[in-house]
C-alpha cells in the first residue's frame, strides 16, 4: 500500500517585476493575488492592472490578462489560479502596440532627420 500525504509536484511560476519571483507550491483556490504576496508583492515598476497569466490546457496556451490592482482595490473578483500557471508582470515593456507605433514612427518620412538611434524596449531598464 502507497500513501501520498502531499503532492508537493503542483507549482505556479510568478515572474516579472515582483520583489521574489519564482516557482511556488500551489494551493488549492490559490489566487493571484495570494501568489503575488508569496512573490513579495509588487516591484516599483509593475504594471498592476496588466498582469499576464499563462495557462495551458489541451487546446494549447492562453494568456489572460488581470488587473490585479483592481482586484486589490474590491472593483474586481479575483482570479483563481491553476496548478502551472505562470503569473508574469512585464512592467512598462510589454505593450506591442507601444513599440510598434515607436517602430512606424521612425519608418515615417516626418523622422527622416532622426539617425543612428537605438529603440529600447526593455521599460527603462537598464542591463548591468
């Protein structure tokens, strides 16, 4: 006879612009907001109402965004987690249409004096 007592093999991933990321013992009606808090809550450059959660399930990959600031502030319900999601605030950098209108901006004819810049897309970010 094979007693399991704890199945320690469920995990959720939070990353991004938290104060701990990393991998986390799921818990069952986990939240994201429960799984921010085991990351530390929140860093100085997150994007709160903007917080992707990816899921996979048979049909392939989802990435669903929550606005977690609004579930702290009671305008919004919480959002219950499964085991292997992965919960990643991106900060400031993650918006495609951001960096697309900065890409046709310097496409335009109206930036034709602009030369030799770099487009950083990284938030602010610096790389040390």
């Amino acid at each position: 006879t094979v007693q399991v007592k704890n199945l320690s093999s469920k995990k959720v991933f939070v990353l991004g612009e938290v104060r701990s990321p990393g991998r986390f013992q799921f818990s069952e009606h986990m939240t994201i907001v429960e799984a921010v808090t085991l990351a530390g809550g929140f860093g100085s450059l997150a994007e709160r109402n903007y917080t992707i959660v990816t899921r996979s399930d048979g049909a392939g990959q989802h990435r669903i965004a929550v606005p977690v600031e609004k579930i702290m502030q009671g305008l919004a319900a919480n959002f219950p987690l499964q085991p292997g999601d992965i919960v990643v605030d991106g900060g400031n950098s993650h918006y495609p249409d951001d960096i697309a209108r900065a890409v046709m901006f310097f496409l335009d004819r109206e930036a034709g004096y602009v030369t030799g810049q770099t487009l950083h897309v990284n938030g602010g970010m610096a790389m040390i």
